[in-house]
C-alpha cells in the first residue's frame, strides 16, 4: 500500500511539473511573438538557413536567448512525460 501511495504522489508531483514546465514555454512563445518575430515553431520549421537568419534578426539578442531558454526548458518537459507515462 505504501508503493502504491509512493507512486500516486510521484505522478501528482510530474503532472505538476509538466504543467509548470508548459506554462513557462507559453509565456517564452508569447514573448517571442511580441518582439515581432514568429514564434518557436516558426523557427523549427524555418525551412532554411537563410530563413533562420532572419528569424533571428527579428529576434533579436532578447529574443534568442529566450529561444535558448525554451531550449533548456524542453530537455526536462520532454522527459516528464514518459515518466509520468512509466509510472
């Protein structure tokens, strides 16, 4: 009964987390939307090194470190799931 009351908070806890984690993307997203750029997706699917370059300068210094941020943000949201998918 105790593993079983271990797991339920361990998933509680990674729900939380992974909803944190989302909340923080979206405001970044938001952010870069606002520096008149497009957004993270935008820059994944940019197509092109030359269409990366005009992202970025769109950008601008702020906004590619918010671009880098999300990036670090990322690496522990994509392993929430599973996680919480293992459990």
């Amino acid at each position: 009964m105790a593993a079983l009351e271990s797991r339920k908070r361990l998933l509680i806890g990674l729900g939380i987390a992974m909803a944190a984690f989302y909340v923080v993307l979206i405001v970044i997203d938001q952010s870069l939307k606002d520096t008149g750029g497009p957004s993270i997706l935008g820059l994944e699917f940019a197509g092109s090194a030359s269409r990366v370059e005009e992202i970025f300068a769109e950008w601008g210094a702020h906004g590619r470190d918010l671009a880098r941020l999300s990036l670090w943000i990322d690496f522990p949201f994509l392993g929430d799931g599973p996680l919480a998918a293992d459990i």
